[in-house]
C-alpha cells in the first residue's frame, strides 16, 4: 500500500494542530460552531493510513484529548473509539465515496458522536445542553473536503 | 449458508478490527470514566499531568495574544488618551462610593460584632486573567493563569466587577480552571436582597439562566429581585450580586415556585477576574462538636453528679 507511506511526522504534526485548534477561543457567539477538530483528522488517518492508525491509537489518542481538554478520564477517549470503529468498518466503501458523500457520512459519525457525548454527560450527572449542540457535526461536515484535500496535498507532497 | 457469511465472516474480521476489540476497549474508557467520576483516584495523576498541558495552553494563546499586541500597537494616541480620561471618570466615582463603603461596612461590623454573628462580609482578593483558552463551549469551565503556585486551592469564589462567576474546582501549578455558576452541577446559596428569603441557585447550563427552585407559595419573590451569596455553607463570601430574577413560574406540582434568573456577571467573557479567599469563620457553625458537648452542656441521660 504505498498511500499509507506517510511521513510518521505528518500525522502528529496533524494532530497538535487539531488539539491547538480546538482550543483556540473563538468570539463568544461563534464558540458553539467548533468543529470536533481531533475527530476530523483522526477520520482521515483511518482511511488513509490504516496501518497506522487503529483503536488502540484512537483510544491513545482520546486520552491525551481528555487531559487537554479537561474532560472526564475516558470520555473521549471512549467517543473516538466509537468513531475509529465505524470507519474502519465501512472503510472499504467510504474510501471511494466522492467527497460530497464522504462528507455526509462524517456528518453522520459527528452526529453519532454528539448522542454519544450527551450520553456520556447524562450519566455524569451534567444534564442535556442546549440545542445548539448540533451545530458543530454539519460545521464538521462542511470542513471535510477541505480538509481531505489539503491533507492529502501536504503529504503527496512531502512524499515526493 | 447465507447466515454464516453475514456474521463472523470474513466482512467482518476484515482489518482485525472486530467488536470484540472494540468492546474491551469501551469497558477500558468506561472504567476510567467511573474511576474519574466517582472516587477521584486519579485525581493525583491527573494533576500531575496537566502540567504537561502548559506548553500547548502556551501555543494555542498565541493567535490571540499576538493579535492583542498588534492591536496595541497601532492604537491611536487620542483613542488611548480618551480611554485613559474615561477610566480617571470612573475610578473618581468609585472612590467615592468606596469611601461611602468602607464606613458602612465598620457600621455593619461593629453591629454584627454586637449581635455575634459570625458571617463576615471581609475578603481577600487576587487577581486573575482569563487564559484565551476555550476547553469546551457546552462546558461552563475557565481556565485562569494562576494556579497552586501563586496561592489559589480549590473552592475559591471567582467574582467580576459585576458579581459572581463561579468557583475554582481544579488546581494546576500554574493553572486553576473554574466552574461556572451556570454549570448544571452548580449551586450557590442565595438570598433574595429585597426580602432576605434564602434558598439556592442551581445553574441550568445555559451561560444566561439559573434556576431556583423550590420557593414556597407563601414566599416573598418578585420578577426584577436581586439575588446575592447568603454565605452560608463557608464556600462563598456573603453579599456578592448573582442574579436577577427574570421569571417566576409555578412548579410540576404547583406546590412551590420556579424562579428563573439571569447571572449579573458576564459569564460568557470576560478577560480579568477576582478570587476570593473567604476568611475562616471564627464561631462554630453546624452541630457541636463531641468534645465540647461533654465538657460544656452534659448530654441529656447522661448521669450527673
């Protein structure tokens, strides 16, 4: 498989920059648009690299998230398990999806997502959030192609 | 057998990656979450970790802090004279009232002395800026630049020029994160300025409402009243402005009433806050303690001489 090549590098580098960016404060009214940045670029490691990238790296992954993000130990870890699960299931056929529908179908991993973390946090005891909680999944999918190309760029780039 | 190909088949140990993998590691993430939750046993760690979150807090301030210092350096000389005249108007009228204040509040110290009551209106603050950090909008945390380093613990009130924010809940060396008082797992005891009824304001976990529920019937709320901390409990200093009440709403039962209010501070930002630290109260509250039961007041039944 030579697209799973990629520079080691590329996909930490890809990965700092998702957490920085989901950390990064946004102007008060648009906070509730933030996209699920880790997910995103986690979504395309696992159909580009799967090699690489599996659920232990996931559940890796999560943890860190969790620490940085100061959420409860697991909760996204838990979260990204889910996600990584999914995509490796379907890889085979969301790999070939043009990217309007791929983008659709990480509408509907985000969107599993968010019932996910409102589980989790019911059973934490925080009570559900306000609707505007559905807003960041079709942020997400709207970035995806985007993101896919400009990821892709960069590391048939370095690959050269 | 068309059974046989759908389940356990090939399709589905393509990659490795089966339910049986997946399941361990949920049952991994969902003990970790209930060691988190419940008996805090990682508590430690995670304090010991987080001080590894310092660099990337560090890198991702960055945009915001630098888009500041450009923004003060190309501000205009008349843009900051103005302000700076502003900001002489306003502290002039606040010496004013604080002067005002500061004999009312000898008054009322001299007067609770008088009546011994104990709950004092005295505090101590530091102030703490706001990291340009945003952990999670659904969230109600912030995160403040100081932490176990500079004094903070857990607990401490966080107030603005308006009122209450919320409390610290987590201590890093050099980071403390707050909860808001609008978080779903908040509560603050309050009193109502106007009619001194006290009871608690739960947050709601929307950044512009509380709830306060449970008053009875009979109860003296009006829309338009001023909550403030009662004090009781210890964990916030009495007379901080929390909320305005917005709505009163009969109850499920109709046997009490719901009161909806709007936090006066500006919970959604602001850049600079205050900690509190509440001085420890010097009479006893709660029940007596066993030792001083036996030595002072004998317990009823118990033989005396």
């Amino acid at each position: 498989m030579s697209r799973s090549r990629a520079r080691p590098g590329l996909f930490f580098v890809s990965l700092l920059i998702a957490l920085l960016l989901g950390l990064l404060p946004l102007p008060a009214g648009l906070a509730v648009f933030k996209p699920y940045w880790v997910a995103l670029v986690l979504i395309y490691w696992l159909l580009e690299a799967p090699d690489r990238v599996g659920l232990g790296m996931a559940f890796v992954i999560g943890l860190v998230a969790d620490l940085v993000y100061g959420t409860l130990f697991g909760e996204q870890a838990m979260r990204l398990i889910i996600i990584a699960f999914l995509v490796l299931r379907f890889r085979a056929r969301l790999r070939f999806f043009p990217l309007s529908q791929q983008a659709l179908a990480v509408l509907g991993l985000l969107l599993n997502d968010r019932v996910v973390s409102i589980g989790i946090r019911a059973f934490g005891g925080e009570g559900l959030p306000p609707a505007s909680i559905w807003l960041a999944p079709l942020v997400g999918m709207l970035l995806w192609p985007w993101l896919f190309l400009l990821l892709d760029r960069v590391s048939t780039g370095l690959r050269k | 057998m068309a059974y046989d190909s759908s389940a356990g088949g090939p399709s589905f140990a393509e990659g490795g990656y089966g339910a049986l993998r997946l399941l361990a590691y949920l049952t991994v993430a969902v003990m970790l979450m209930v060691a988190d939750h419940r008996g805090g046993y990682l508590t430690q760690v995670r304090t010991w970790l987080t001080a590894l979150n310092e660099p990337l807090y560090r890198a991702a301030a960055l945009p915001v802090v630098a888009l500041r210092s450009l923004r003060d350096s190309v501000i205009s000389r008349g843009v900051l004279v103005d302000e700076r005249d502003r900001l002489n108007a306003e502290m002039l009228v606040a010496r004013a009232q604080l002067a005002r204040m500061d004999e009312l509040q000898r008054e009322n110290t001299r007067l609770r002395e008088l009546m011994g009551s104990s709950r004092g209106l005295a505090m101590r603050v530091q102030l703490a800026h706001l990291a340009d950090l945003d952990l999670d909008p659904f969230r109600h945390r912030i995160v403040l630049d100081q932490g176990s380093r500079q004094g903070v613990r857990e607990g401490l009130a966080i107030i603005d020029a308006k009122g209450l924010v919320g409390q610290i809940v987590a201590v890093a060396p050099l980071r403390a994160t707050g909860m808001l008082i609008s978080d779903a797992s908040h509560a603050v005891p309050v009193q109502v300025q106007r009619s001194g009824l006290r009871t608690i304001a739960y947050g709601t976990g929307e950044v512009d409402r509380l709830v306060v529920p449970n008053i009875p019937q009979s109860a003296d709320v009006r829309e338009g009243d001023l909550l403030l901390t009662s004090g009781m409990g210890g964990g916030f200093p009495a007379g901080l402005q929390v909320a305005r009440i917005v709505r009163l709403l009969p109850d499920d039962t109709r046997l009490f009433v719901v009161a909806e209010a709007e936090p006066v501070a500006a919970l959604d930002r602001s850049g600079e806050v205050l900690l509190v630290w509440v001085p420890e109260p010097e009479l006893d509250v709660g029940p007596p303690h066993a030792s001083q039961t036996t030595e002072d007041a004998p317990v009823d039944g118990a033989p005396s001489p």
